[in-house]
C-alpha cells in the first residue's frame, strides 16, 4: 500500500471521529424568586432549548435581602421547572443551597451526539427542500420562456 494513500486515509478517519465527537457544555440560566409567569416561561424555554442541544443545564435561584430566609419557595419555583423539563431531562443534583444562591443541575435524556446528528439530518433535509423549490421554480420559469417564444412565433 502507498504511504501516502494510508496517510490521507488515517487522516480521514482522524476527522470524521472529531466531527461525531461532541462535548457536553454545562450552560446556565439565572432566575429570581419573584419571577413573573411570562418571564419564567421564557427562561423554560431557554432551558428546553439547551437540553435539546444536548446540554446539561445549571439552574441557578438568587435570594435578595430577606428573600434568603424563604429557601422553601426557591424549592418549590425548582421543582416546577424540573417537572416542566422532565421530558427533556432529569435531575442530576438536588436543589442545594449555595450562599445567597440555590442551585439545581438537569442533565438531557439525549447525548450530545444524537442531538448533533439529528440537527445535521434534519439541516440536510432543509437543504433538499429548498433544492426542490428551486428546481421547481426553474421549471416553471422555462415553461414560461417557452410560452412566450409560442406566442412570438404565432
């Protein structure tokens, strides 16, 4: 076998790993304790978001002035979100207090790689639907030409 050929075939492989290959990142969203119901929504999907990607989520509640002596409510506003996102992920660490902070982690169902593969199938199969338009309307302005040019000759 040629060198250089095992060398670009090596090296190949070598990529195609590296693009399967995904890192799970620990992305984080910030509540207060009085959030509003349209403000939480929000940060839920932002939450979902990340957990679709394939990202661990760490949920973080801050405690202003005598808000820190009410960690119960900061449980509470926790769990909710944990029940809201339990489709998508699963507690990974309980709700712990952490100075004026109460933190939470909830890990996706999926890996990081499935999520990858699908968004690229997904992005490919876009890619063919625009094709499609595009041919269609190629078609269609070809027809077009060729009525014009019946109608000219006529």
């Amino acid at each position: 076998m040629d060198y250089g050929k095992f060398k670009y075939e090596s090296a190949q492989k070598a990529r195609e790993a590296r693009k399967n290959q995904a890192n799970t990142a620990l992305k984080e969203i910030r509540f207060r304790l009085k959030i509003d119901e349209h403000d939480y929504e929000t940060k839920k999907g932002h939450v979902s978001r990340f957990l679709n990607g394939g990202d661990k989520v760490k949920v973080m509640i801050m405690f202003r002035g005598r808000e820190q002596s009410r960690p119960e409510m900061g449980i509470k506003l926790l769990n909710r979100l944990a029940e809201d996102v339990s489709d998508l992920g699963t507690v990974e660490s309980a709700p712990r207090v952490d100075g004026r902070n109460m933190v939470m982690v909830i890990a996706p169902v999926r890996s990081k790689a499935d999520a990858k593969a699908e968004s690229r199938k997904a992005s490919r199969g876009a890619k063919g639907a625009s094709a499609e338009v595009k041919s269609r309307r190629e078609r269609e302005a070809q027809a077009k030409a060729e009525r014009r040019d019946a109608e000219a000759d006529a």
